[in-house]
C-alpha cells in the first residue's frame, strides 16, 4: 500500500524543472492536465488530478531525451493562432512572422493571389489568409503527410477556402500566375552539424537542408518566380541569416528587380524580397 501523498501540480512542476526547462515544464504539465497554462498558475497548490503525475512524468523524459516540446504536445502558437505540428512538418517559427508580414504589406490593395510554396503545417499560409479572406491562396509542399496536417489546421481554422496541392516546388502552379509567392525553404548546408543537433534533430530532413551551400531549393524558386508572377508580382524568400548577399545575387541573376533584403527582430538578414518586371504596366 502506497504511503505517497498525491504531489501538488506546482510540486510536480518544481521537480520536473531539475530536468528540463522551467517554461517547457508548464507547457508540458499543461498538456498533461489538458488545461491552459493558465490554469496551472491559479491551481497550483492542488493535488495532481489521477493519473497526471505519471502522465507528465512520461512527458518530461520525452523532452528530457531531446524531442521538441511542440512535438510532444501536438501544437505550436504562430500569428497568434494554433497549429497542428507533427514530426511530417517543421515547427513553425518566430522569425517566419517577418515574411507574414512582408508577404501582406506586398499584396494588392483588394483582392489578389498568394502562393505559399512549402507550406509545411500551413503557417505562412493561413495566417495570410486569415489576415485578408479576399486573397486567393495556395499553398502547395513536395510532401503528402505535410499537406494532410496544413489541411487539418486550414480546417481547424475555419479557413478551408485554402486551396492546397502536392508538388516540387513551381508544378502544382501549372500556369497559374500570382501577385505574391511566399515561401520558407529548406535553407540549411547539407553538411552543417546543427542538423545533428538540439531540436532540429526530430524535424524533417527535407524540411531542413538544400544541398551543399544550402540554396538549392532558392536557386529553384529564383529562376521560376518570373513565369509564376504577374507583371510586377513580388518573391518573397525566408533564408539563413548569413544567406541575404547570395540570395540578392540569384534573384537578380533571375532578372527579378528592386531586389533587396529585409532583417528580423534581432537585426538578421532575413528575408529577401525581389519583383517581376512589368511593375510599371501593373500599376
Ligand atoms: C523550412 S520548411 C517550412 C515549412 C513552413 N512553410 C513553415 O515556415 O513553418 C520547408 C518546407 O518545404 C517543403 N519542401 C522541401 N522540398 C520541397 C520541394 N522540392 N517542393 C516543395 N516543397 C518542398 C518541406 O516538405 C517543408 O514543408
């Protein structure tokens, strides 16, 4: 017969952070009570509810050997909403906000079509269409399952106007030309030993690299945006911080103008943004 008293949820909270990270504690034992984080702060002198405190304690050796806590959980917060994350998608990022918002600020005034190329989860896509339900959007990735998690959340979103399609890069656009293609890339050197380590071990591969000096799938997105754009129509590419000059000199080398490169909160190249001539026919 157990003696144990039931631990408090702040007893359990307290122990799980001599093992992992205090902040991925309360995520996790969020998770666990299936409450918000919230709620732990206004009950945390409560005793576990059944079956938390082995719940929980599963959940921080899983984090404790390395998985991303939005794995363990299911969910990552972007653009202020939630989304569906598995081991098929990238963990959507802070930084990638900057492209939203660039994205957005290089939209027609009303209406118009966006392009989301790689979409992973759906992140640049959905928020965008969240933002103006009058823009056309697709949003399109080379993997299948990726696509069926963005399609959940465009679901779960209330936003399934979304059209989505499978495909390398430009093909799912056919001949569809658009106002504004977005897109994350993999950016990351083949070679690069962050692969091998932290978080970015659990992400997908294909979600991650692009060849020996990493621009492989940008120097792609380079030379077909002028076919897939409308006169005048913007590329819009996320890439490493070390990255901006190369990818200023494929997208000129392209024949895309008024190419330049915009940086993130922490004053990091970031995104780089080029246009499809014919701006001034476009208006
Ligand atoms: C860095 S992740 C970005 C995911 C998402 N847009 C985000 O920002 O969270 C790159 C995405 O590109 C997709 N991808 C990789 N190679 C591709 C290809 N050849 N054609 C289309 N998508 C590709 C991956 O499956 C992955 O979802």
């Amino acid at each position: 017969m157990s003696t144990n008293p039931t631990p408090t949820l702040d007893a359990l909270l307290r122990g799980a952070a001599t093992r992992i990270d205090a902040t991925d504690a309360r995520w996790l034992l969020a998770h666990a009570v299936e409450r918000p984080q919230g709620w732990l702060y206004a009950h945390a002198r409560d005793p576990a509810p059944a079956g938390v405190a082995e719940r929980f304690d599963t959940l921080v050796a899983r984090r404790a050997a390395g998985e991303p806590v939005a794995y363990i959980t299911g969910v990552q917060g972007f653009w202020g909403c939630e989304f569906a994350v598995t081991p098929a998608t990238l963990i959507p990022r802070p930084e990638t906000e900057r492209l939203v918002e660039l994205a957005l600020a290089h939209l027609p005034a009303r209406g118009g079509r966006l392009a989301d190329l790689g979409t992973g989860s759906g992140a640049i896509a959905l928020a965008v269409a969240r933002e103006r339900p009058d823009v056309a959007v697709l949003a399109t990735d080379a993997s299948e399952v990726a696509l069926a998690v963005a399609r959940a959340n465009a679901q779960a979103l209330g936003l399934s106007r979304v059209r989505f399609a499978q495909g390398d890069w430009y093909a799912p656009l056919s001949d569809e030309r658009v106002d504004v293609i977005a897109s994350n890339p993999p950016y990351i050197e083949a070679a690069d030993p962050h692969l091998a380590q932290g978080d970015l071990r659990f992400e997908p591969p294909t979600a991650l690299a692009s060849g020996a000096d990493g621009l492989d799938a940008i120097r792609v997105l380079a030379q077909g945006a002028r076919a897939h754009l409308v006169p005048g129509g913007w590329l819009l590419v996320e890439h490493g911080w070390n990255q901006g000059a190369a990818v200023r000199a494929l997208f000129a080398g392209a024949g895309l103008r008024e190419v330049a490169t915009e940086r993130d909160l922490e004053a990091r190249d970031r995104v780089t943004l080029g246009r499809a001539p014919g701006a001034a026919e476009a208006g």
